[in-house]
C-alpha cells in the first residue's frame, strides 16, 4: 500500500480531527478526510485494477500522462487520481491556527510580494477568485514552469500537473468542504479558513 502508487491507501490526517475547530469542525473533517477523500482512493484503485502497467506509475506521473490513458479509462482515472491529488495536497496543507505557520516564508514571501504586490492583496485576489468557482472545484496558488505565480480555478477534480504547473496552496470549495457548517455561505468558509491554511513546500 503507499500514497502515491497503487494499491493507493488513505493517509491519515497529520493532525487531530478537532484541531482546526472553530475555523473546520469536527465532523466536516471525519466526512471530508474518511468518506470522501477515501471514496477517491477506493475509487481509483478500482479504476486501475484492470491496467497492471499504469499501476507501476506514480500518481503524478499518471496524472500529468493523461493524454497518454487509455480512452475507455481515461475518465474516471483522472477524476479520482485528481481527487487522491487534491485532497492529498489539501489535507496536508492545512495546520492548526495555534501553530502559527499561516503566512508564506523565505522566497515564497518575496515572489508573493512581488508577483501580487503584497500578501493582503494577493489573499483577496485568492479568495475573490476561489467566490467565482462555479459548481464544484478548487482555486489554487501554483507555480509555473516558468517559475511564475498564478491564481488558478480547477473545475472538479482537474489539478494543476495537466498544466504543468506545481500547487502552493489548495483551497477545496466543493460544498462538501463547507456544507455542515457553513451551509451555503461560501464567503464565510473562504474567510475563515485563511486562520488553518499553510503553504506546501516548493517540490
Ligand atoms: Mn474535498
């Protein structure tokens, strides 16, 4: 079993379920992280079994191959291995507000500062696009392979690989992300959880 080759297996979250309450509660994190991260896992796995050489490719690799799927397949592998990528990502990014460690760092702080003049306006520019995903999907800090910033919008489960572009930040603005306690009220969750997001790591 591993995390990014199959048979894929769910991760377990780095933190306690509780421990980003008030800003994520409780029991959006065990539907979010156990029913419908692990419905991707599952779901992808199933979408593999019949195919024993994407399963010796890595989860990356898959998903910035898709052209290269076979058409019958191609699909519903890319949605769930996204889905698997995202939430991965996700999950891993986000930290409990008390540990501080919210705002970008070192190089990452300068090419914010510089590519979106600073960090407060460059949250705004974040979370003003993350309000105009229509339907389900995700809005993302990636950078590109030109070492540029940029503020994508992901439809569903698309990922930034397909664009060759590596993800920074991921906010998941599926309602399921947000639904019990925040009901329909985007807005409310976008601002809130600035409090329990990091940056990932440059890779
Ligand atoms: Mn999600």
């Amino acid at each position: 079993m591993s995390y990014n080759r199959y048979p894929y297996e769910l991760p377990a979250l780095p933190y306690p379920y509780n421990a980003l309450m008030p800003y994520i509660d409780t029991e959006t994190m065990h539907y979010h992280h156990d029913r419908h991260f692990q419905t991707y896992v599952d779901n992808l796995n199933a979408a593999l079994k019949p195919y024993p050489v994407l399963q010796r490719l890595q989860l990356e690799q898959i998903l910035r191959r898709g052209n290269l799927l076979p058409a019958e397949a191609r699909t519903k592998i890319l949605q769930n291995a996204g889905g698997v990528y995202n939430h991965m990502l996700f999950f891993e990014g986000l930290s409990p507000a008390a540990e501080g460690r919210h705002e970008p760092q070192g190089r990452l702080a300068e090419l914010i500062n510089k590519t979106f003049s600073s960090y407060q306006n460059f949250q705004k520019l974040f979370t003003d696009q993350a309000m105009e995903v229509f339907g389900s999907g995700w809005t993302c800090l990636a950078m590109t392979a030109q070492q540029q910033l940029k503020i994508v919008n992901l439809a569903n489960q698309e990922t930034t690989l397909a664009q060759n572009a590596v993800p920074l930040l991921l906010f998941d603005v599926w309602e399921h992300a947000y639904y019990l306690k925040y009901k329909n009220a985007r807005a409310d969750y976008l601002a809130q959880l600035w409090h329990v997001v990091r940056f990932l790591e440059f890779r």
